[in-house]
C-alpha cells in the first residue's frame, strides 16, 4: 500500500512539473540590444521583421517595441517623452520549437528583464472611428476561414486583399487611419475583402507639397467599394500607461 502511494505521488509530481513547463512563459534564445545614433525626424528609417526563427528590429523607438508585444497601436501607449526618442537595434532568436505566435510573450519578458518596464492599464474616451454598415448593405462575400491580410501602396494608391474579420479589418483600418476604429458592424464571421484607396500624402520638409494621388479617399473607397462606413465619434480606448522604464545595458 505505502509503496502505491509513493508511486502515485510521483507520478502527479511529473504531471505537474510537466504541466508547469508547458505553461512557462517563454523568452528568447538570445537577444542583443544596441542604442541607435538619434537622427532628423524627417529621415528616420526603420524595420521590423519578425520569421519563425528571429525578430529584427531596427532603429525602432521603444513605443514600438511595446505595442508589438502587447498587440496595441503607438497612440494608446503612454508615458515619459523618451518612450519615442530612444531608439534600437534589437535581434533575438525564437527558441527550436517554438512557435512564432508566442513572440509577443517573448518580448514582454524582454522588456519586463532588460527594460525593467512596468506598466498599468487604463480606459480613457478618446476620438475614435465607428466602422459601420452603411444604409445601402454591405458588398461583402463571405470565405470559410481567416487567412489574413495583404497590402501594398505604389503611386496610385493603397491596395488591400483580406479574407479576414470585420474585427481584424477594424484594426487594420485603425493603423491607416491613425484613429481607433471600432468594429459596430454587427456582421460575425470572415470576409473576402477588397479596396483601394488613396492615402493622403505626408509632406516631407523641405521638399515641394506631394502631388495627392488620383482615387477615392478611404472613406468613399469603404462606402462604394464594400458598403460600409467610417464615422468619427468618441468612445473607450484601452490605454498603456508605462509607469517606469529603464535604459538597458548593452550587448
């Protein structure tokens, strides 16, 4: 009998050290971080890539940083001014085995160790955009599953090709127009979509105004090319209030 209960203790004594493994947070291989030389507002160029086996950074503010590992946009990140001034070349290997959609866990452990960031979170009502159905219907196909989005601009304009969410397209739609969107829809499920649109230009100083591109804006594109609707309104943004940051020692 005793014998029994000691072979029972051992095995839910493996069970959980197996369970607490699978469940730790997981962190980089290795990661180098590197101050970058400040440069002109107007000429700083950056990079961010991210593959199953390493996540580049290049001459990125810390702002970014945060908001790829906690999935928010830049504006609902705040804090001291130097959130936005420092800047890095960060390079970190991803684990074998693990996968790439645990990235973000990764760089948070990286800015909690390196960084020593501490934050909280607050819901504040800000400008935002309501995405809406537009009084005509939508002009959306349904797919049977999200694949993602892709985009790219040229000289005619912005291009987007999505089988995705009405909920993911709002947060795309959130980056491009520099304003939290928020999905009021009401439609459930993955769409086919497709739109163009032309961006407005951002004058370059010390250059010549850019010659604005032919094409509808991104709110009549929305309207006429897929029946919905973009209406700016006030409503509650998560916020991240950095409480601390530190300059990380170099490696």
């Amino acid at each position: 009998m005793r014998r029994t209960l000691v072979s029972a203790g051992i095995a839910v004594l493996a069970a959980f050290c197996a369970f607490a493994q699978s469940t730790a947070v997981p962190t980089f291989e290795v990661a180098s971080i590197k101050a970058t030389r400040s440069q002109p507002v107007d000429r700083v160029s950056t990079r961010i890539s991210i593959d199953a086996a390493r996540v580049i950074f290049t001459n990125v503010n810390l702002k970014a940083v945060i908001g790829e590992a906690y999935k928010v946009q830049q504006y609902q990140i705040t804090g001291p001014a130097l959130l936005g001034s420092w800047r890095y070349d960060i390079a970190a290997k991803i684990p074998d085995g693990v996968a790439k959609s645990q990235v973000p866990q990764m760089l948070q452990a990286l800015l909690a160790e390196r960084f020593k960031l501490a934050f909280h979170r607050e819901t504040k009502v800000l400008p935002v955009y309501s995405l809406t159905v537009d009084k005509s219907g939508p002009k959306l196909k349904m797919t049977e599953s999200a694949t993602g989005i892709s985009a790219d601009s040229n000289r005619t304009g912005m291009h987007v090709n999505a089988r995705i969410s009405m909920l993911a397209f709002a947060e795309y739609l959130s980056i491009q127009s520099g304003r939290p969107v928020l999905d009021d829809t009401g439609l459930t499920g993955a769409f086919e979509i497709k739109v163009e649109w032309a961006p407005d230009p951002i004058p370059q100083q010390g250059t010549p105004a850019p010659e604005l591109a032919e094409g509808p804006s991104i709110f009549t594109a929305l309207r006429e090319q897929l029946g919905l609707k973009l209406e700016a309104t006030r409503g509650p943004v998560e916020m991240l209030v950095i409480d601390s940051v530190e300059q990380p020692s170099e490696n």
